[in-house]
C-alpha cells in the first residue's frame, strides 16, 4: 500500500491576550502582604510562558512542551491564587464563538484542549509503515483521550461547545477509536495470530459504527465537520471486512470450511461498500480540511480498493476449493457466530503523563517558589520535625551500642587483660614503669608549678594578711586617740565642751572595724587547714615531680617477685599450650579490629544520613513544600506523603541496624574467646604474681592520685584565700579613709571649741580691784597650755561626780572606756551673768551626713556575705527627727561598706565562731545621731567561704 490510512484530528482554539501581571500583584499584596514589586520578574515570565503556548506554538513537541509547561505553572499558579480573577478569551474550536470567562479553571480547560488537540495532530502526522511510528501514534492517540477524559470529569458546566461533555465522549470516542486502529495496524505488521487480528478488527469496526450514529447528530447542528461522518462509516465497513477477512482464515484452518466460504463472502460485500463510500468521498473531498490530512480522500480510496480486491480474490479460490474438495455447507450471514471484540486502546490518565521526568523537566521549576502560603511552611515544619525525630532516633541508637561496647569489654576486663597473657607468650612484657595517666598529671603538675608555684603562693597569702591586720590595727589605734582627745577636752573646760562624745558617731565605724577583724582570724583558720592539707601531700607531689618516680613504681612491680620474666613465673606452660594462647589472643585482637571498623562505619552511616536528611542551618536537602502545594486539595494526606518522604532513609536506617547486628555478633565471640583463654591460662603461679603486681601497681597509681587530688585542692584554696584577702584589703582601705576623715573633722571642730571656750573662761573671771599702793601694771595671764593625757584621765576621775552624771552600764559586746558612753550632760538654763557681757556666740552648726549609695557588691559570686545579718544595727535603726543646731555632729564621710562577717562564719570559714549582734545604742545617742551618722552597709560580700580550701566546709 502506497497511502496509509487517514486520521481525524481535533481542532484548536483560538485565544486572546491575557494580562497576569495586575491581578498577581494585587493578590501578593493583599493576601501574602509581600511587596509586589519583589515579584516582578516572575510575572514577567508567567506572561511569556502564556504567550508561548498559546500563540507562537505550533502542533508538534515543540507546541506540545510549551502547553505542558504552562498547564504546569497554572497548576501551581491556581494552589497560590485560587481566588485570582482574570478575563480569558477563548474561541470555540468549532463554532469559532468567543467565550470570556475569569475563573482559572476555564483556563485549564481551554489548555487541556489545546494539548489534546496537539496530541492528536502528532498522531495524526506520523509514518506508521515502521514499529516507532505505530508506538508513537498509539501514544499520542491514548494520551490525547486522557486529556480530554479529565476534561469531562473536572470540569463541570462547559461554557462552550467544543468544552461541553456531549463533545468531549464523542471526540474521546473518536481518538479511541483510531488508536484501536493503530493497535491493528501494528498486529498485522507482527502477524500476529488471526483470531486475535479479527478480534481486534471487530473492536475497531464496532466503535466507528456506534461513533457514526453519535456524529449524524451533531452534524444536524452544524458542530462537526461533514467529512469525519463519511470517514467513520468507510473504515466501520473497513474493519468489519477486515474482521470477517481474519476470522475466515481461522476457520479454514480449524476446518469449518463453509463458515470461511461465508465469511469471505461476507467480507467482499463490506469490502465493496467500503469502495463505494470511499470513491464518493473522495470525489467530494475537494477542500482542505483542518482536520483531516490533505489526501485523506485518495488514501482512504486506495485502501478499500486494494482491500475489496484481496476479498474478491480470496472468496473466489475458497469457494472453487470447497467446491472441489470439502463440498461444506456454507451458512447464510445472519447465523454466523459473531466475531469476539477486544478492548486494546485505553486512556492515558494525566497523572501519568505529568509524572514523567520527561514532562517534570520540561515544566521547570515553580516560577512562584518563594511564594510559599502559611499553611504549607507549617506542614512543612512538621515533616521538618519528624525528619528530625528520625535522626535523632538513630543517633540515640549509635551512642547506645558504642556505649554497650564499652561496657560489655569494661566488664570482661579483656583489654586489661590481653595483655597480661600476650606477655606470657612473648615471654614478658617490657612497658613503662609510670603509666600513663600518672605521667600526664607529672606533666600537668609541673606546668602549672613551672609558672607559679604552691610557696609562692604562701608567701604571697602571708603578706596580704599581714598587710590587711596591720591597717586594722592603726585605724584602731587611730579611733581611740580622737577619743581620749574629745574626753580630755571636756574634762578641761567642764561644761564649756560641747562636742558630742565619739562613742555614739564612731559606733558604726567601730563595728566595721570589729567586723573586718573577726573576719580576718576566721580566714586565719583556714589558712591553717590549707597548710596541714599541702603539708599532707606535700612529699607525694615532691616525690611526683621527681625522677624518683620510675624508682617508686617499678619497686612496686618487684616487690612480689625478684623474677624478671613471666615464664619463670609460670612453668606449667608448655610450648602447645603457649601456642593455644597466641591463637586465643590472635582471635581476640582481630575482633577488637572488626568492632573498630563496626563504629567507624556506624559514623559514616550517620554522617551521611545528617547530610540527606539536611539541617537547620543549611538548605534543606528535601523540601517538601513543592509535594504539599501540589497536594493542597486533598485533605489528610500528610502522614502518608511524609511516610512515603520518609521511606528515602529506609537505606540508612538498614545500614545502621546492620552495624549493630554484627557488633553484638563480635562482642559474643570475644566473650567465647575470653572464656576459653581464661580457662587456658588464667592458672598457675606465674599469673597470680602477675595479678599481685598490678595490685600493687594500682595502689601505687591510687596514692599518687590523691596526692594530686589534695595539690589541686591546695592550689585552689590558696586562688580563693588570696582573692578573699584582696577585697578585704579594699574595704580595710575604704575604713580606713573613712576613719581619717571622721578623725580629721572632729579635730576642726575641737579647734573652733577649744578657742570659744577659752573666751568664756576670761570672760567668766571677776575683775580684783587694785591695790592703791600697787601701781604696778599688770602682767598678762600665763598661756594656757592643755593637759596631758594622763591628767585628763586623772580628771575624769577626780571630777566626775561633780559635772557629769554617772555613765550607763557598757555593753560587754563592744569593751570601751568608760567615758565613751557617757551622754553630753543635760544642758542647764544659763542665767544672764551680772556683769553684762553677752552671750557666746552660737556654735557653729555642722551639715548632716548623707550616705552614699551602696556600691554594687562585687563579691557575689563567692557566697560569702550572703547573710541578712549583713546590715549593722546602727544603719537598722528607725530615723529620728534632727536635733537642735547646737547638737548637731560634724559631717563625716560613710563607712566602708562592709561585708556580715557572722555569716561568714557561721559558713565554715571561721571555724565554726558565732559572733553576736551588737546591742542597740542608747536612746539618747540613737535619737540624736540617728539621721546624721547612719552608715548604709553596701551588699554583703561574697568569697572566702566553703570553697576556699580542701576541707573548710567539710
């Protein structure tokens, strides 16, 4: 045949211009809340690839990819934007009428269309006179009827014609119908058996029938092209000839000679009419027809032509045999058996074409990828979690078996003990004397006494000391002699002196003081508990930084045994038995190296599986957010994606599990072998003084370890002491700047009175009328020089009685003199003196003290004042309203903030002391200074406390 055998294919549409780019922008803006103007690009290219497809395309795989491309895009574009709206134009493919529409569906649909179409027309065009162009054909016709199957069954409710669902089954039938046709084609081509051809023949034959009776329909419409009718009912006589044609050669050859002579006859007569529609159609086939192929109506006509002749010429040499040799009965048409049909051309759904890589490759990625919705990120988080949790899972796992591992051979005690008995088989073992870790503290020991050694430090810890009790000490001295200078002041001008007593205005200063020093003999107490600690240990760690250390241990090794090789020890081996123990200790080491390699891979494995599984902070290795938009529609298909996600690291998992498997497979065997080495050679007395020695060593190893233990704890108290001594010396500082200012203020004001009482007493002395026999001129008074010390005391003693009123009882906490407590004698109505003179001047009034703010503590991190008892009494007592000008103090400045050395104590640092509170001050004192002298202790605080040495709090 010089022709084959014409195809119908479907029409496109036709369409207009289309623009995305407005309403893409309006939905970013509104419903992503994004700036539009990010997405430029993408809309941009959204806009190409329409234009593409639907205009520059043509119907070939070059028209073909374009429409796949955008359909894909669509698809992804309708999962971010379903409520886009935008004006599509369409033209029906056979009313050529313009439908407008903004809804995306009716633009997938209409490129659906267009894709079917495509396919058709590639089916339609290829050369099916070889095995790839039937392959190709009866693709293309199959995946053309899948299209426009998803057609009807989506869209629902066609607003045009060629849409509509009358349309789509005809055109479905249409395409299945030829590719039924193909499928013969290509059975004839492989002579394939004649009863399957007449089957398949018989399929055709009936679908182009029914297919006629369904066109004559439409074409009283107007819809359908008036050629496809004569088309389909030609090739309906066609294959029905064609059926009868096959089925007859069958039948000859099962015997059934008459039912062959009738169905050759029968075969003629289709045949010929198929003749006769084929020659009127190709007489009127004059046009050319979109749809059909230019020679459609001269190739249609050759094939029945040559067709009714094979039928003719066959019939005639059947019946001339029949009737010379088989003389069968030949039956009338109507009582033939009817020819079997099978179904071969089936639709080809558009998941399956779409899920090729083929298609997956021409489609590209989303152009919408940085677009993500809010509900697919938060899916994607959750498979982000159990991706996580399966990682996780299997780390957990590793770390298990390696630390079974560990155990299983820590319990055997094999490594320990493979040595022992590769020793009696090399005949001894010559390792080094120190081990290893005591070598590593000699090392560590010897850096740190290299750049600061333990006497160092001691020295160091005693010159702070002694510095800070040494300040302690001249603050005291100088507290107590601006005391007894105010006391010896008043006790010389009696009444006159009218400076407040320092007893009530240094109270807090003093407390401070006393603090400081308990504080001081506490932290002495535990510099004697660091001594007798370092004194302890002292020769080990001497003995450990020495190269008498080698001298220690190997004394120890040979302090069981003079001999110097394990087979002297031990007799009883002989030459088989040494033999036996090799093997078990050759065995054994090739297992440790199998467990090696077991871990090494186990970390590869996991290596890898972080790698695939991706992390947090690189870029995941499989986002799942493409497969969840797709999936967007279908509700409750998460846990079956994620599993199906999931099944990637099946391979890993696997790998892991068997890693396991042949670990505990090596541990086992060790335990076998370890078993039988022990039973072997664990006997005799060459291994118990081998079993002696490493007691012994151990015990060796031991002392050493709790001399470094100790050194360590020396070394760390001495850092805390030293720190402790420090801050203490800074707020021994502070007090005493403190002291000093308050000392040199009280002196100032001293001077001042010292000077008023002294106009008051000239002022006080009568004047003695003079003599008239002595004319002399009188000699001016001598200079009062001040009394000593010792005669102010004798005073106070002296005329005590006479101007003071006898001193309150003393507190027992705070050992003062007597005259510190005394309170400023009640103040007398002073009579005008009859003399006249006026008044003294008042005395000149002193500012009141305004404490600073505390500074920030900066010994919390020691937990050492930690205690509420921190505050001093003196700053705990309730303010009272100021006093009168003239008994109002000198300024001085705020005590040194001091840290609550009572807690201190109690905290184990002074040994266990308690020192009690303070007694409150008396009313008087209290009442009258409360609100011009209170210090404000700062936070208490914190260090040479239970961490300062090895046992204090212990």
């Amino acid at each position: 045949m010089s022709h084959q055998s014409p195809m119908i294919s479907i029409p496109k549409k036709a369409t207009e211009e289309v623009d995305w780019t407005t309403p893409i922008r309006h939905l970013i803006a509104k419903s992503y809340g994004e700036n539009p103007d990010s997405y430029i690009q993408e809309c941009q290219a959204l806009q190409r690839c329409r234009q593409d497809a639907v205009k520059g395309a043509g119907s070939d795989t070059t028209g073909r990819d374009l429409l796949y491309k955008y359909f894909g895009q669509l698809e992804l574009l309708e999962l971010r934007f379903s409520e886009i709206r935008v004006n599509f134009s369409w033209n029906d493919a056979f009313t050529n009428k313009v439908t407008t529409q903004t809804s995306i569906a009716f633009e997938k649909a209409s490129i659906l269309f267009q894709i079917a179409a495509t396919h058709s027309a590639i089916a339609a065009s290829q050369s099916r006179f070889d095995a790839e162009g039937l392959k190709l054909a009866f693709y293309y016709f199959r995946a053309c009827a899948g299209m426009l199957t998803y057609v009807n069954e989506n869209f629902l409710h066609a607003p045009s014609t060629d849409l509509s669902r009358e349309v789509i089954k005809l055109l479905v039938g249409i395409i299945l119908a030829q590719a039924t046709e193909v499928f013969l084609e290509k059975c004839i081509d492989e002579k394939k058996t004649n009863a399957l051809v007449s089957k398949v023949a018989s399929q055709a034959a009936s679908m182009y029938t029914s297919l006629s009776e369904e066109i004559k329909d439409f074409q009283g419409k107007g819809i359908i092209d008036r050629n496809w009718l004569t088309h389909v009912q030609i090739k309906s006589k066609l294959f029905a000839s064609l059926a009868q044609c096959y089925r007859a050669q069958a039948d000859s050859k099962s015997g059934n000679y008459g039912d062959a002579l009738a169905r050759w006859i029968l075969a003629e007569s289709l045949a010929k009419e198929a003749h006769r529609s084929a020659s009127s159609f190709s007489a009127l086939f004059s046009h050319v027809s979109p749809t059909l192929p230019a020679d459609a109506g001269p190739s249609i006509l050759d094939r029945t032509k040559s067709h009714s002749q094979f039928c003719t010429e066959r019939k005639n040499e059947v019946q001339r045999e029949n009737d010379l040799i088989y003389n069968a009965v030949v039956p009338s048409a109507e009582v033939l058996p009817p020819i079997e049909k099978a179904s071969v051309a089936t639709p080809i759904s558009i998941q399956e074409v779409y899920g090729s890589p083929d298609v997956q490759k021409v489609i590209g990625p989303d152009i919408f990828m940085k677009l993500i919705p809010l509900s697919i990120h938060e899916s994607a988080s959750v498979y982000s979690e159990e991706k996580a949790k399966l990682v996780r899972k299997e780390v957990e796992n590793a770390e298990s078996a390696e630390v079974e591992v560990r155990s299983a051979l820590e319990a055997m005690g094999v490594q320990d003990g493979l040595a022992r008995f590769k020793g009696i088989v090399e005949g001894g073992m010559e390792e080094q004397p120190v081990p290893l870790d005591v070598r590593r503290w000699i090392e560590d020991i010897g850096v740190i006494e290299d750049r600061e050694s333990i006497d160092t430090l001691m020295r160091e810890l005693t010159r702070l000391k002694g510095s800070v009790r040494a300040e302690l000490e001249n603050t005291s001295r100088e507290l107590e002699a601006e005391s007894h200078e105010c006391e010896a002041m008043r006790i010389k001008y009696d009444h006159l002196w009218t400076q407040e007593p320092s007893a009530g205005l240094n109270k807090a200063l003093r407390q401070d003081l006393k603090s400081h020093m308990v504080a001081l003999d506490a932290a002495g107490t535990s510099d004697q508990q660091v001594v007798a600690l370092w004194d302890s240990v002292k020769g080990d760690i001497s003995l450990l930084l020495s190269p008498e250390v080698e001298e220690v241990f190997r004394a120890s090794l040979q302090a069981a045994a003079p001999s110097q090789n394990l087979l002297e020890l031990d007799v009883g081996f002989d030459e088989q038995e040494r033999t036996k123990i090799k093997q078990f200790t050759i065995e054994i080491e090739e297992r440790f190296g199998r467990l090696k390699k077991i871990s090494y891979e186990r970390g590869e494995v996991l290596k890898d599986l972080k790698e695939k599984a991706g992390n947090s902070f690189t870029l995941r290795a499989d986002d799942v957010s493409h497969l969840l938009l797709l999936h967007r529609r279908n509700t409750g298909v998460e846990p079956a994606l994620f599993a199906a996600e999931l099944e990637k690291f099946r391979p890993y998992q696997q790998r892991l599990a068997a890693t396991v498997h042949h670990q505990q497979t090596a541990i086992q065997e060790i335990q076998g072998l370890w078993k039988g080495l022990r039973d072997l050679a664990g006997r005799g007395p060459g291994v118990k003084k081998w079993e002696e020695q490493e007691r012994r060593k151990k015990d060796t190893v031991r002392r050493f370890s709790r001399a470094r233990d100790g050194y360590m704890d020396v070394r760390d108290g001495i850092m805390k002491g030293l720190q402790f001594y420090n801050q203490l010396m800074e707020l021994t500082v502070s007090l005493t700047r403190n002291v000093k200012s308050f000392t040199s203020e009280r002196r100032a004001e001293r001077e001042k009175l010292i000077g008023h009482a002294e106009v008051q007493q000239r002022l006080s002395v009568p004047k003695q009328p003079l003599s008239p026999v002595d004319n002399k001129p009188v000699l001016p008074p001598q200079p009062h020089s001040p009394p000593s010390l010792e005669t102010s005391f004798a005073l106070m003693n002296i005329q005590s009685g006479r101007h003071t009123t006898p001193p309150p009882p003393k507190p027992p906490q705070f050992p003062q003199p007597s005259s510190y407590a005394v309170p400023p004698p009640p103040r007398q109505p002073q009579r005008p003196p009859s003399h006249g003179f006026p008044p003294p001047p008042p005395q000149p009034t002193r500012g009141t003290y305004a404490p600073p703010h505390p500074p920030q503590d900066p010994y919390a991190s020691l937990g050492l004042f930690a205690s509420p008892q921190s505050t001093s009494p003196a700053a705990r007592q309730p303010s009272a309203p100021p006093p009168p000008p003239s008994q109002k103090a000198s300024a001085i400045p705020a005590p040194s903030p001091q840290p609550s050395y009572q807690s201190y104590a109690k905290q184990g640092y002074s040994g266990g002391s308690t020192i009690p509170a303070p007694p409150p001050p008396p009313p008087g004192v209290g009442a009258r200074h409360s609100s011009q002298h209170q210090p404000v202790s700062p936070p208490a605080p914190q260090g040479y406390n239970s961490q300062y040495n090895y046992g204090y709090g212990r």
